[in-house]
C-alpha cells in the first residue's frame, strides 16, 4: 500500500497533514478500539490476543498514516527502531 499522506512542515513548529478521508476514519475506528481495550484491561486486568492484533494495526496504521520513519539502529537495522518524523536525519526509507 502507498502512504496517500501529505505531511508539510510549516514555520512555528507546526505540521499539515492531508489524508485521505478513509484514512483518518480508519484511525478514529483504532482510537475508539484502544479505548475499548483500555476500558477492559482496568475492568479484568487482562488482555485479550484479539486485542492485541488491533494495537499491532493501530500501530502500523498510525505509523503510516502520519508519515512516520522508522530510526535506524546501531546495527543498521530499523525494524525495531523507534518511530521518528520523516524530516529526521536518521529516518529510514522503508521499501
């Protein structure tokens, strides 16, 4: 999937964003889930691996979604590497 995500930075650390209006309904849908999960794991101190696959795609989702690069790591690697904002200079162009 291509990231239809548009991010400009603007002056007085401010950012526009311009995404695809299905993009950003599939994010208020992974909001309302973490609520969700949240809301039960303070109800029954537990987690449930259903729930565990939405955190992994609301991750994913914003991560992509809002433009956001992975940082390369000592070894050179990136998969684990945290997330940066793609203007960082150690942000790595995933392909």
């Amino acid at each position: 999937m291509r990231n239809e995500t548009k991010v400009t930075y603007l002056k007085n650390d401010k950012v526009k964003l311009i995404m695809p209006m299905d993009n950003y309904r599939r994010l208020l849908k992974g909001s309302q889930d973490l609520k969700n999960m949240v809301s039960m794991m303070h109800e029954c101190h537990t987690i449930y691996l259903e729930d565990l696959g939405k955190l992994e795609t609301l991750e994913w989702r914003m991560a992509d979604y809002l433009n956001f690069k992975r940082k390369k790591g000592k070894d050179g690697g990136y998969y684990y590497g945290d997330y940066v904002l793609s203007n960082h200079p150690e942000a790595v162009e995933e392909s």
